[in-house]
C-alpha cells in the first residue's frame, strides 16, 4: 500500500473521531438565568446534556441555534436537555431580548472567563460539550453545526 494510500487512509479515520473525547467528569456550575432560577450542571444527573457556549453578536452561534431547538424539542422527553452559556459581556441586557426573539426554550445563563477556563479554556464559540447520563464530557464541537450534525452528536447518548 502506497505513503498516500495510507494517510488518506489515517485522514478518513481520524475525520471519524472529530466530536468524541476520552470521557473526563463536566466542571460542576450553578448559575441563574434571567428570571433567577438557578441551572446547576450535577443536577441534571441521568440526562444526556449539552453545554453550548455562544455569544448573541456570534453569527455562527445564532445560525445555529434553530437547529439546536428543533433537535431538543424532539429529545427532551427522552433524557435532552441544553444549557445555553451565554458570554455576552452585557450580561442579561442583551441576552434576554435575543432569547425571546429567537424563542429558546432551553435554559439560558451567563457564563464567565473562570467557566470557560473550567471547560478547557477553547478559544472560539459556538463551542458545544455532550455530557453523558453520568456527568462524563464524551463529545465537543467548535464552530457552527448543522442539525443534522447536532442530531447526531447527541442521540447516540440517549
């Protein structure tokens, strides 16, 4: 087998493993969204849940996220939920008008410098986590997803 056979070959298989990581436990976090109810990530226990970390002035972040409800809206009565970190400096001023627009369902909070350090200090948003029904990190995407792309990273968690 021919050099480029062989690293077309390795390329094709590591293409397969973009999205899945060695299962490491989810920085715990508890915070508020707009109306003052608290999310804390180890209370979602026995959920498959997806960290989202996105921006309103993101464009990539906001192509996504009707997607993003389609796919929770058809999952979340069987163990989906999202969470939503918003990391507008503006805080909720901005963010609560976004989230009525774009008519997100799921819970929204605000998310920090220390949060995004906890998650592995990622450099770019949209950055999504899976974390399994045991509170394991088991998959993570940078940029933009498609829903078709979203759908598949999670289901097979369910």
């Amino acid at each position: 087998m021919s050099s480029l056979v062989r690293l077309l070959i390795i390329g094709l298989l590591a293409q397969g493993m973009v999205g899945s990581v060695a299962a490491k436990q989810a920085p715990n976090f508890a915070l508020k969204t707009a109306d003052g109810k608290i999310v804390e990530l180890k209370q979602l226990a026995g959920k498959v849940v997806v960290v989202n970390f996105w921006a309103t002035w993101c464009g990539p972040c906001r192509a996504e996220i009707p997607g993003m409800l389609e796919v929770y809206g058809r999952y979340k009565g069987k163990g989906l939920e999202i969470i939503g970190i918003s990391l507008d400096r503006q805080g909720f001023t901005v963010v609560t008008p976004f989230v009525q627009r774009m008519k997100i369902d799921y819970p929204v909070v605000v998310g920090d410098n220390e949060l995004v350090a906890a998650y592995g200090n990622f450099s770019a948003i949209p950055t999504t986590f899976v974390v399994d029904k045991k509170g394991n990190i088991v998959g993570v995407h940078t940029g933009s997803m498609t829903k078709e792309q979203f759908e598949q990273m999670v289901k097979q968690y369910l």
